[in-house]
C-alpha cells in the first residue's frame, strides 16, 4: 500500500509520531456515539459513588491505604510514615507539558501535586514536596475546585501525582466536582507502590493508571525507597489488577488518552532499576502492546549523591541497551518519545538499531 505523506503526518500527529504499533483510537464521532464519559460519571450515575467515599474514608481510622499499613489515626491527627495528615496537602496544581504526549495534547496535563509519600526515594526529584511535605492542607471541597479549574483552562485531564495516601479525600472531591459538570478523565499518577485491596476501590473510577515500576530487585528497593523490600512483587500485583481495571491505552482522534495503562520505568545508572527484567516481565504477564515509557531523565537529586551506585546520570548506552531489551521483548506500544530520544542517540553513537 503507498502510503502519502498526507497520511505520513496525520497518522504522525494521531499515534505521537511512533512507528510501533499504536493504541486504541476512538474518534470524536465513536466517541459520541459510545456516549463517552470518564468511569467516575458512570459511577455516579449508578449511584454507586457516594458508598466508595465512606468505605475509603474509613480506612483513614486506622490507615493501611498503602503497603505499609501503618495503622495511624490520620482522622484523630496521627501520622503514619508517609507523615500525611487527615486532610489533603497540596503543592500546586497546574497544566504541566512534560508528561507523555497523549496526556499533554495542546493544552495540558492538569497535574495536582500531593505533599508527602508512602515511598519517600533517596533520589527524589521532587524532595522538598514529598519528604517535606510543603504544600497548604485544604477541604475536598477546595481539591473539587481545584478540578474543576485545571478543567476550565482547558487541561486535557486531572492528573494526581503522588496520590496513594490521600485516595480518600480524591474519591470525595472527585465527587464533588462531578456533580459540578467535571467530564475530563482522572489519571492516578502513582509510584506503584499500591495495595490491590485499596485499588479495588479505585475500580470504575480512575480512567488512566500511570503507575512507576521503579525496581525488579527488593534489596535495592529496599536500600533507596525506605526499607521497601517487597516493592517488585506488590507493584507488578498492582499493575496487572490496574491493567484489569482499565485494560489498554485507548485515544480519541487528537491523540489524547482516554483511559488504560501507562506505565513507566526509569532506567537507573548501573543497572540499578533492573531494566531487562522488567521488559520481560511486562512481555510475559501483559499484552505486548501495553503503553510502556522507558524513562531516561535520571537526575542525582536529594540523597543519592551518597550512594555511590546511583551518583551519576545513565550513559547513552544505559540508555539504549534498555530500549534494545524492550524492543528484543517485543513491546510494541513504546512512548514516542522514547523512541525518538533512542533513534537520536543511537545515530550519534553508531549504535546498531534495533528500531528503523
Ligand atoms: S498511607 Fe501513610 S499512614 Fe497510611 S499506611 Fe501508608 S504510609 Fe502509613
């Protein structure tokens, strides 16, 4: 088939530019048709909405929301490890244009920045909000408002970072803004490091899971997130019921992601992240066109300078030995990005391409 340049640059700007199997279209007419809404609008209107609020909120008693399961009071005032209290921190909220392309769009990702974490990485790039926990604590109702107004800018979506431990306070402003006329999808933007139990609440409300596999190997979990010795087996755990929940990566006409799974893996100096397995593992227990970004922006923040291991940025050819396991393993739904930064790299090091 002779393929015009016509439809060279359409199919560019639908697919981001990738050349590797895409996702899941549905355009603006199917879209219409199938009557498209986000999973938590459905919900609503199920009424099966407000009881989910309760059932998470709940659990804020004695808190086991994460891995952890620290048991603190968070509604009496106690903190658990994550030192996040009873209501929710925030940061700052605000379109944000570094996050992958069918997120971004033209108009971008509404990020909401939660303070504190469950993970809390000697190389976190976001320190002073996650172990510091800066940010204003504030009602779901200002959370709601919030929503609504990254939606109001036009923000393509609502995308929470870091929210593992204020999921309850998420459901409820969700909520809240839903019934204000919030109609954009929900992205849980997720270290990973999540409990199935609690994700099950999330089912029928969070429309895209961009979770981190950050490692395959719980001795280096363990040594730089906290002690976190059972992060491999609990985030694949998690991944393969998100991948349940929301299944593949599906876009409208634009590009822009609509629901299902986005995970992302940052390759680490030294091998550290465990980048071979992790490709295999993907290749082996999910579809080979599950949306799969291969990160490369490793940046010596915080504590890692005092670990002799991780003190360093990856090297080009880190960088392309990850993505020559991706491809040897046949993912096929690569981030374009990565594909371009890989194509980039391998012409200026005279790296044998495994991608055309
Ligand atoms: S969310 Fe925080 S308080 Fe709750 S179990 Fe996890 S670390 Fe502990």
């Amino acid at each position: 088939m002779k393929i015009t340049r016509r439809d060279f640059i359409k199919s560019s700007l639908v697919l981001g530019g990738s050349l590797f199997l895409p996702q899941k279209i549905l355009s603006a007419a199917s879209r219409q048709k199938q009557g498209w809404h986000p999973a938590y609008a459905k919900l609503e209107s199920e009424g099966r909405l407000a009881p989910r609020i309760e059932q998470a909120y709940s659990l804020l008693r004695k808190c086991e929301l994460c891995p952890r399961q620290c048991g603190a009071n968070r509604l009496a005032g106690e903190h658990g490890f994550c030192r996040a209290p009873g209501k929710v921190v925030i940061y700052i909220a605000q379109p944000h244009f570094g996050e992958e392309i069918s997120l971004v769009g033209q108009q971008g990702s509404g990020t909401i920045f939660f303070s504190n974490c469950n993970l809390r990485c000697v190389f976190c790039q976001n320190w002073p909000i996650a172990h510091e926990g800066q940010g204003r604590e504030l009602e779901d109702e200002d959370l709601a408002r919030m929503m609504l107004y990254l939606q109001k800018l036009g923000c393509h979506n609502i995308n929470l970072v870091t929210p593992t431990h204020v999921m309850p306070n998420i459901i409820s402003a969700t909520r809240i803004a839903c019934k204000k006329g919030l109609h954009i999808p929900l992205v849980y933007n997720t270290s990973g490091y999540e409990r199935v139990e609690i994700l099950k609440i999330l089912d029928g409300i969070v429309d895209i899971y961009l979770p981190d596999l950050k490692y395959m190997d719980g001795e280096k979990a363990a040594k730089y997130s906290a002690g976190t010795s059972d992060y491999p087996e609990v985030a694949k755990e998690a991944i393969i019921e998100m991948n349940r929940q929301v299944g593949q990566h599906l876009v409208d006409q634009r590009g822009i992601a609509l629901r299902g799974l986005m995970i992302r893996h940052l390759v680490m100096p030294n091998r550290v992240a465990g980048t071979e397995k992790f490709v295999k593992w993907v290749a082996e227990v999910l579809p080979k066109s599950t949306y799969v970004n291969i990160m490369h922006q490793y940046r010596v923040e915080y504590k890692a300078y005092e670990h002799a291991e991780i003190c360093r940025a990856i090297t080009a050819q880190e960088y392309l030995e990850a993505m020559d396991w991706a491809v040897m393993e046949g993912l096929t739904n690569l981030d374009p990005r990565s594909v371009a930064l890989y194509k980039f790299y391998a012409r200026k090091q005279n790296w044998q391409s495994r991608i055309p």
